[in-house]
C-alpha cells in the first residue's frame, strides 16, 4: 500500500505487534533505546519486541519499554546465514503487523522481510540497492550525522509522524545485579575501561598503569575497579594493569554480566575509556564519561555530548587508508600521543565537579 512517509503513523497505529530491527552490539543497541520509548508511547497497545545482535539483547533486557528482546548470533566475524534460521522461523510465527528497521544493512533488509510484517519501513544505509524496495516498502532517508545516533532514530520516528518528547533511557537495572555492585565496589570508585573492540581504539597499557598511579596518589579515598570480557586479549591486558599499578585500591572484575556492569556503572563517580561500548552504557546509567577517541568522519554519530562528557580526540593518520598501520603494528600510535599527565588533569576537574 503506497502512502507518504509522513501518513506511515496513521496508517499503521492500529498495529498490535512490532519488530524492531537493529543488528547492534553494546553501544549500538544504548542508542537504540530512547526510540524504542518513543515507539512504545506512539503505539501504547502493541507489544515491542527487538532484533540485535545476542550482546546488544542483554542490554534491551533492561529497558522496560521493550516486551521481548530477541538475540541474532552475531560475531567479530559474520556467521553463515543458516545459523540464524530457527530464530527466524521462530519471529516469522509470532505474525508481526509492523517490522521498523533502524539498519539498513544487507543482512537486516532480508529479516526483516522474511518475518512477514504486513507494515516495513528502514532507515537507509551507507549502500543502496535496486531491489531493497521489494524487501521493504518504505525508506527513510539516511540521517546527516550533525547529532548524536540516538537522537538520529528518534528523527526517523519524527519523518515517519510520530510525535517526540525529551529523549530517555530510564533502564531498569534488577535487585540482584544490585546487591552485587555493593559487595564487589569498596566506597567511592571511577570505573577503567582498558578495552575496545580493536587495538586502534585502545590507549596502551603502561599509560593506565601510569594514570591509575596519578590519581590514587592525589586522591587517598579513591578506588578503581577495572572490567573486561570473556576474551583472553581483554583479560590479559586488565591483568598487566593490576600487576603494574600493584594497589589494594585497584579491583579487576572479569565476568560481570550486563546487568552487573550497568548496576556497577551507575555506582561509580566517572568512567574512563575508549571508543568502547561500555562508555555509552555508563552514558545511558547517568554516569560523567572520559573518552580518548580518534577523530574520524562519522565521529558525532557517537561522540557524547554534555556537561559531565569530556573527551580528548586526536588525529589518526590511518583514518581513510588503505592500509591501517596502528592495526599492523597492534597499537593505536594516535591515542599513545595522549600523555598520562593530560588525562589525569581532566579527570581531577570531573571528580572535582
């Protein structure tokens, strides 16, 4: 049925169930949540449900505008298509009338046509295609990058009809995650965030061993608790910072779920990392971040903004080449510019505030 994008509201209000599709991680799905609410309150009849990647449905979990958050198996490295399709059997049987795909990605295009939704809209993405319009009926254009993601599919919401209030997160982190923050965080904390999804996004070792020093010396009553995943490279390097810094004050939490890591985060006075998603989960808890970013072309899509957001972000000369020397070497020689001295100053000015 052909209607203009601004009537897309109207004509599908009376839909009971909906599926929205974003193949995010960690950070990713954060930003999903604020038009997640703005769904939920154009559409107070129907049911929510999500498509991320397994990583990004824990966090979604958190949010009760959402009635099911669903896992795709998703990795570092794509599976097979045919990993996937139980999963999608399973979506297609629960007879969603509408499917809002945030994406735009090649794969995301194919699922969400394949769970029959009577009504299907995307947001474009950096690709187009000829035939992505037999998928899905309706596009909305691809969102300039003058604001920060989320505020970006709010937008989409807007293009499409429906009304927009003040963005909001509001997770619900439960009792139990709780009551393991309070026993795993002595007194006052900021929390260290050591890792990202690729070395290039990551400050060195040595110079949080040599940040982790400055601060606890300047500050008697402050703690650090350093986390990471499951992955070994994760693990080794929060285990070379605590051997460095050598201080009771300094706690390594290696297998916190997300739940724990929200409530662990919402605890703690400021986080402090890369271009990671944990800084944006501490974003969507209401916790001051500290960021050592590279400057790239789409870099608001992400940046924080915010009196309690502080970031330093440096030149990269492997942005736009083809060959990505940082990522050979397996150092981010951009973010090691940044001196130890530089972050502590900032940081003292956060804890101060």
């Amino acid at each position: 049925m052909a209607f203009a994008l601004s009537e897309f509201y109207q004509q599908t209000k009376s839909a009971r169930k909906i599926i929205v599709v974003d193949f995010g991680f960690l950070g990713d799905s954060v930003h999903f949540i604020p038009a997640l609410w703005e769904i939920k309150r154009n559409y107070p009849q129907a049911e929510i449900h999500t498509l991320s990647a397994e990583l990004g449905a824990e966090v979604l979990k958190l949010a009760p505008c959402v009635d099911r958050a669903w896992g795709f198996p998703l990795g570092p490295k794509s599976p097979p298509w045919w990993r996937g399709f139980g999963l999608l059997q399973k979506l297609r049987n629960e007879h969603f009338d509408l499917a809002i795909n945030f994406s735009g990605a090649d794969r995301t295009i194919f699922v969400t046509r394949f769970m029959g939704a009577k009504w299907r809209v995307g947001q474009q993405g950096a690709r187009k295609h000829f035939w992505a319009k037999w998928l899905i009926p309706h596009w909305v254009p691809r969102q300039t990058s003058d604001v920060i993601v989320s505020e970006q599919r709010r937008r989409m919401l807007g293009t499409l009809g429906m009304s927009l209030q003040a963005p909001r997160f509001d997770l619900t982190i439960p009792d139990d995650a709780k009551h393991w923050a309070a026993h795993n965080m002595p007194g006052r904390c900021i929390h260290f965030s050591l890792n990202a999804s690729s070395c290039v996004k990551e400050w060195p070792v040595e110079h949080w061993i040599e940040l982790a020093n400055k601060l606890l010396t300047a500050d008697v009553d402050l703690n650090i608790v350093a986390t990471a995943s499951a992955k070994q490279r994760e693990q080794e390097r929060v285990k070379a910072f605590v051997d460095g810094v050598q201080s009771k004050r300094v706690i390594a939490i290696t297998s916190a779920t997300i739940p724990q890591l929200a409530a662990l985060l919402q605890r703690c006075s400021l986080q402090v990392g890369g271009d990671s998603g944990v800084s944006h989960l501490a974003y969507a808890v209401g916790t001051p971040t500290f960021s050592f970013l590279r400057d790239y072309p789409a870099i608001k899509d992400w940046m924080l903004t915010g009196e309690k957001h502080r970031q330093i972000v440096v030149a990269c000369d492997c942005i736009n080449r083809r060959e990505n020397v940082c990522e050979l070497s397996g150092t981010s020689k951009c973010l090691a510019a940044i001196t130890p001295d530089h972050a502590t100053a900032i940081i003292r000015k956060q804890l101060a505030r």
